[in-house]
C-alpha cells in the first residue's frame, strides 16, 4: 500500500524509470532497538506522538522479547529511486 503511493506521488511529478531495490536489513539478537526506543523515544514523548509510560513499555516489552524468545529480527526495507526528464 505505501508502496503504491509512492509510486504514485513519483509519477504525478513526473518521475519515471523507477527502481525498486530491496534493502532488507537483519540482526540477530540485539538490543539496537530497545536503544532507540530509550535515546529517540523521549524525544517522541517531548513532541506528544507517545506518553512516557507508552515509550517505557515498548523499550521493557522489546527487551524482554530479546532476551527470551527472539532469534532473529528482519525489517522489511525497499529503496524507491527514478528520474526525471526536463
């Protein structure tokens, strides 16, 4: 669905020749998130998107999860480039 659109909103600006390449990333038990999720978070939780109690959650809940149940993580990430004719 993303995807789509941005496809789309390429071609409304006249945008073509578009590559798609995966750029999968994936790491097997790391705490990289749960990182992010303490540094980056507060700063979600400063700008409103999320409460302190909702970002301290989802760090407590991660690192559990890695230190239980987790092999491996992979996120799915596409690489969406083209260009366009003057």
């Amino acid at each position: 669905m993303l995807l789509r659109t941005i496809l789309n909103l390429f071609k409304e600006v006249g945008i073509n020749e578009i590559i798609i390449t995966p750029q999968h990333e994936t790491a097997k038990q790391t705490d990289l998130w749960a990182d992010v999720a303490a540094s980056r978070g507060i700063q979600m939780v400063k700008d409103g998107l999320i409460t302190e109690s909702e970002r301290a959650l989802a760090e407590n809940e991660y690192r559990q999860w890695i230190s239980e149940t987790a092999m491996s993580q992979t996120m799915y990430l596409l690489a969406v480039e083209g260009r366009r004719q003057n």
